[in-house]
C-alpha cells in the first residue's frame, strides 16, 4: 500500500514515523520550502508523550524540553487565583508532561523520518485534487502529481486543500482575539520551579511557558475585532502598550525578546465536522479539528491521530474505507469536545466586562484544581491505553 500525506508539520511527520514503523511505504509532501514552525512552542501534555514513546522520540524530546511542575494562575495584578499541580496529572496518566519549542519538536520528528527512511518532498504545495473512477490524485503547483492508494491531508487549519476537497469548504473561522508568541532567554531570569504561568486581564492574556531555568517561550494576547496587516516594527510597542502596566516580568520578557523572534497571529479555528474522508482521501490534524490554542491540545491531539491512524489501517488493510470509518468514529467526540473546550475558555480568558472578570478570578481561586486535574487525566486519557 503505497500512502502519501501532505503537510509535513506535527500530524504529518507524526503520522509517517507511526506507518513507516508497521511497515507502509508512506512520503511526505510539504508545501514550504523548508520546515517551518509557526507558533513559538507547546506543551506536550501525558497524551502527547505517550504517542512520542511509540514514536521511539520521547527520550530526545526530554533532552530539549523542561520538565514543567505547576500552572499557575494569576491576575493582570500579579495575584495568585489558582494553581494546578501538573506532577499530579502525569502520575495519574503515567507519561510525563513536557514543554518544548516548537522547532524543536519539529526537529526531532524530523531526525527520525530521516532515520527510517522516509522521503519529505518540498516545495509541493497542492492545487487541485482530481476524481477518476473511486480514486484521487493530486496536482502540484510544480506540476507534479500523485495518485497514492491511501491520501492524508494533513495541510493545517488556514488553507488546507485538503479539508476543502472533502468537506467542501475550508474557510477558518477568527474568533477575535490576537496572539503575540515568542521565545525569551536571559540569564539573569530563572525559571527555578519549571511552572507555567497564566496572567488574566480584562481582553488580555499574558502566558509564559519555561523550557529551561533560563529560557520560556511565551504568549501574549488580546481581543481584537478586526484583522489588519500586520507590521513586524511595531510588536513591541504593540505589547508595552497592552502590558506595560502588568508585572515586570511581563516588561522584562517583551522587551527582552528578539523582534526576529516574535509572531503575531491572528487566531482561527475551525467548527467541528462530521465529515473526515472522501474517496481514498482522510483529514488528520488542524485539517480535520483545529482548537483554539486556549485547549492546549492543538499538536497534541495531531501526535494522537497519527497512532489511532495508524492502528486502524492496520487492522482494516484490506478494507481502506472501513479504515476510515472507524478512525473517523474513534476520533471525532474527543477532538470536538476539545475544540467547543477551547472555545469556552477563550470567551471567558478575553471577556471585557469588569464584573465578569471579577467574579472570573474569584472563581478560579474557589476551584478545587484536584478535581480539575482529575477530569483532565480522565478526558485526555480517553481513548488510550493510559492512566485513567
């Protein structure tokens, strides 16, 4: 069976070292001309790095990712309004939970396709998909095609050909507010306890993440209504002006960070959809579920689809369509649970009522984060043989 996936980001690369592993002949079609890692880093949560064992990468992964403890909430005031112990989550999951640049992680995934053989083909980025007789094949901008037995689309959230070809539409929804992400190293700051930290205002968000005592990558972001063009000179002004009146560290890492390292976004996401393949074409990743990156599960849930995939064409290899269907079924509760999850939490996070902030925060201290952590280890388990 010969398998090609188009995209080579996490679902992508995740998915060949999952297939090449059990045996498929499976390539790699990537739009760019090189990897690329939009977004500055993730958390991979006990759910991710079980998938990563599988994928004989767990134990690099851990030589460049922190080892994060706590989350800890806090007012735009610096006020502590909850804390939830992440060392709980990992034993009751029993995978641990690490925090790792993005293209580090790219990296990584990378490192074993080339270990296992497998061809990543740049510069493909897809134009058209085209029907014969049951079967699709697909049309290059370079005027290559492929006609592969089984085809993934794994094209991300933004303009994936893929998701259009199958669902019929593809167009992102924005959800209104922004995100200014980057990677922040200073010497003189130190990250001791490896916590994340949560900082919520009224339409604002300031997040930092540690990777190491002395490297964080972090998040900032605000409600805004409209999309403009966005102007690399002025992010900084941009973030001083929306968090110079939040704590220091907020001030230290804004302007400490390299204007080469930061990106704006402007966040989409996608509703869910009952429709995942058509043909011999099957979505995967952000083209089949994209969150909001308030879920915190966007790659995780990728590095997932790669290993239900994976099993389920194993176990239907005679039957692509049954394949599909059971992969669809297996995985489509849990990714939309996520997805309307995110979208709940962003609502909340980038309110701009001052009475629901208020009552927010008091809330956030009264919660009993056991019970959080609890239902947290029960949802992201689900469906794998782990933990809960």
């Amino acid at each position: 069976m010969n398998i090609s996936i188009l995209g080579g980001g996490i679902g992508g690369l995740s998915t060949a070292i999952a297939l090449k592993q059990e045996g498929f002949d499976v390539s790699v079609y990537e739009r760019h001309s090189k990897p690329t890692t939009v977004g500055a880093g993730i958390v991979c949560w006990p759910n991710a790095s079980f998938v990563l064992a599988q994928l004989g990468i767990l134990d690099e992964v851990a030589k460049v990712s922190g080892s994060i403890k706590y989350m800890n909430r806090y007012s735009n005031t610096g006020e502590s309004i909850g804390s939830l112990d992440i060392s709980e989550l990992n034993s009751l999951m029993n995978y641990p939970s690490y925090s790792i640049l993005r293209k580090d992680l790219i990296s990584a995934l990378i490192q074993r396709t080339i270990a296992l053989g497998i061809d990543i083909y740049y510069q493909h980025d897809v134009t058209h998909f085209s029907d014969k007789n049951g079967k699709t094949s697909v049309k290059f901008s370079n005027d290559k095609s492929i006609e592969s037995d089984v085809i993934i689309g794994s094209d991300g959230r933004m303009k994936s050909l893929s998701r259009a070809y199958v669902n019929g539409e593809n167009t992102p929804i924005y959800q209104g507010f922004i995100n200014w992400v980057g990677v922040f190293e200073d010497k003189s700051v130190n990250f001791s306890d490896l916590s994340v930290s949560d900082y919520w205002g009224m339409g604002k968000r300031f997040g930092i993440v540690p990777v190491s005592k002395n490297k964080a990558y972090w998040a900032g972001g605000a409600v805004s209504k409209t999309i403009i063009a966005i102007n690399p000179n002025k992010y900084k002004s941009e973030l001083n002006s929306l968090f110079g009146d939040w704590p220091d560290l907020m001030t230290k890492i804004i302007n400490g960070t390299p204007e080469s390292s930061i990106n704006k976004i402007y966040v989409h996401d996608h509703d869910p959809i009952e429709k995942w393949h058509k043909n011999n074409v099957i979505l995967l990743g952000d083209s089949a579920h994209s969150p909001l990156p308030t879920s915190g599960q966007g790659a995780c849930q990728a590095l997932e689809d790669a290993w239900h995939f994976t099993r389920c064409l194993k176990d239907n290899i005679n039957n692509i369509s049954n394949a599909f269907e059971q992969f669809t079924e297996l995985r489509k509760n849990k990714t939309s649970g996520i997805t309307m999850g995110g979208r709940q939490l962003a609502s909340s996070i980038f309110n701009q009522d001052i009475e629901f902030c208020k009552q927010r925060n008091l809330a956030s201290k009264n919660t009993n984060y056991r019970n959080v952590v609890v239902g947290m280890a029960k949802g992201w388990s689900n469906g794998l043989p782990i933990g809960c």
